[in-house]
C-alpha cells in the first residue's frame, strides 16, 4: 500500500530509502517539486542521511519551505553533527518571522550550545518580542562572545529605552571588541541626551571598529560634546577613523572644525579629502571657502566634483545671511 496519496511523493519516498547514495541525492532535489505537506517530513529525514552527500543537498533545498513548517526540526538541527546542517537549519530559523514560532524558540534558549543559542536569538530578533527580553539580558553574561552579540541584537531590535543601561554597559565593559562595536551600534535608536556620554567615552575604545561605530553614533545622534575629540580624530593613524571623523563633524555642522578638515585635503587617501570637502560643503560656513577653493585642483574627480557642490553650499549660506 502506498504511504502517501502523491505518487509523486510516493517515489520520492521509495528513492529515499535506496541503498545508493546518489539516488537518494536526486530524490531530495525532487522534493522541492511537492506541493504535499508530507515533503516536509521527507525532507526533515533526509538531514540525518547517513550520507554526507545527501544531508548537504537537504540542507540547500530547505530554502524552498516554510520554516515555520519544519519549526521544531530546525531546532533539533541545530545541534546536527554535520556544519552544513547546522548552517541551514540557522539560516532557515533567522528567515523565520512569525510570532506563533516564539514558544518554540523561547524553548529553545533552554540549551547550552553556543551555535544554537546564537541561531535562536537571531530568529528571535526578527521577532523583536518583548518577551524575549528577559532572555536576551541574561544572555548577555553568556561566557560565548557570538552568544552576546546576538543577544544584543535582540535588545537592540526592541527599541526599548529600559533596554539602554544593559547595552550602554556591554558597550563599555564587554571584553569581546565585536560585542562592544555591536552594543554601540544599537544605541542610535536612543537620544543624544540618552545615550550621548557613552557615545562619547567609546570614542576612546583600544579597537579601532569600535570606534568607528561611536563615531558614526555619534554624528548621527548629532552630540555636541563630540565635536572636540572628532576633531582630534581627524588626525588618527587610521585613515578609517579620519573618514568618519570628517562625516559626522559634517553632520553636527561644527563650525570650528572647519582647519581640521582642510587639514584632511592633504590626506592621500581620496576617500578622506572626498568626505573632508563633503563636510564643509555641509557645515557652509566662509571660513571653509580657501580650503574649498584648493580642493577644485584635486587630482581626484570626485573630489573636484564635491568641492564644487560644498561652494555653492557656502555660496548659498552667505546670500541667506
């Protein structure tokens, strides 16, 4: 008697149980053709395949479902001895956003392994549940650094003001550099007078990633009490940091940094001269007409065409005056 009422699925589910590996390799690719709800299950087997071969194509073709579908699977998957398994099932989790998966997920977070704790918390960020807060705060003491990331960007998803102590002191303390820069990074959904002084202290991060995240904050969140050490930074050894120095200076129109930037048109990196003249172009002030004026010979035409722009800039602030 056949399993199902599909033939289709029936020899699907007959190549599947083959002793040649390379038939039931073929037969996975064909399950994405079955419309049955049964292709799932199928497809759930073929990820514990004894051959490595066959769990690979499973875990290719898990795309063409619908996660929620396969929810408490792609949970076990997470803990499959094969990478490549465990690599989908998370993708698979992450591409989730339905709200009726967040039992399930919440569940989840019960485990001790640090790959399926961070699959969890980033399907669980695109959820952006409040529920899932108290989890993510606890997780943020998790001894795994990709386990804290994650759980930072659950808090940073939410958008919560109560959320902004935790993370403005993972951005402080965390000892993991890529914790740091992404706890800094979520804290532009705040205010300046909210979170502008641990902007500001993380302008002094040893990671220079770090950093360039402050910085940008910083420009974004327009924090004055930014502008004099942005100046400073305009001089780093790291011409990334130049860069965003000069973009967010532009940003918070400071008029006092307008020597610093023209400093930066003797940059040899183009992209610092580019953003320097962007800068003055943006804060419009007269003071930055000479160093305007000197970047229309630039040996870049990019930067040539931004000093034309941050002229007429100027040009336009005066006549409004």
């Amino acid at each position: 008697m056949p399993m199902y009422s599909d033939p289709h699925l029936n020899s699907i589910a007959t190549r599947l149980s083959d002793e040649d590996p390379g038939i039931r390799r073929v037969a996975v690719m064909d399950l994405v053709d079955s419309p049955e709800d049964e292709a799932v299950k199928l497809l759930i087997a073929a990820l514990s395949d004894e051959d490595e071969s066959v769990r690979l194509e499973a875990a290719k073709v898990i795309d063409e479902f619908d996660p929620r579908e396969m929810m408490s699977s792609l949970v076990d998957a997470l803990t499959s001895d094969d990478e490549n398994v465990r690599n989908a099932a998370a993708s698979a989790l992450a591409d989730l956003k339905d709200t009726s998966a967040a039992p399930a997920l919440l569940e989840a977070l019960k485990e001790d392994d640090p790959f399926v704790l961070s699959a969890i918390l980033r399907a669980l960020k695109q959820l952006r549940l409040t529920s899932a807060r108290p989890y993510a705060i606890e997780l943020l003491g998790n001894s795994h650094p990709s386990v804290r990331r994650e759980a930072v960007g659950v808090l940073g998803y939410l958008q919560e003001v109560e959320n902004l102590p935790q993370l403005m002191s993972v951005a402080h303390s965390d000892p993991d550099p890529e914790v740091r820069r992404a706890a800094v990074g979520t804290l532009v959904y705040a205010t300046a007078e909210q979170v502008g002084e641990a902007l500001v202290s993380a302008l002094d991060d040893e990671n220079w990633r770090v950093r360039v995240e402050a910085i940008k904050g910083c420009g974004r969140l327009h924090v004055q009490s930014a502008i004099d050490p942005l100046i400073v930074a305009t001089s780093d050894d790291r011409w990334e940091i130049q860069e965003q120095s000069a973009d967010s200076l532009g940003k918070l129109k400071a008029v006092k940094a307008v020597d610093a930037l023209g400093a930066c048109l003797g940059n040899p990196i183009s992209n610092v001269r580019k953003t320097a003249v962007a800068a003055m172009g943006e804060i419009a002030d007269a003071s930055a007409l000479p160093y305007v004026t000197s970047a229309l010979d630039d040996n870049d035409p990019d930067v040539r065409k931004l000093a034309r722009w941050a002229k007429e800039q100027i040009a336009s602030a005066d006549l409004a005056v």
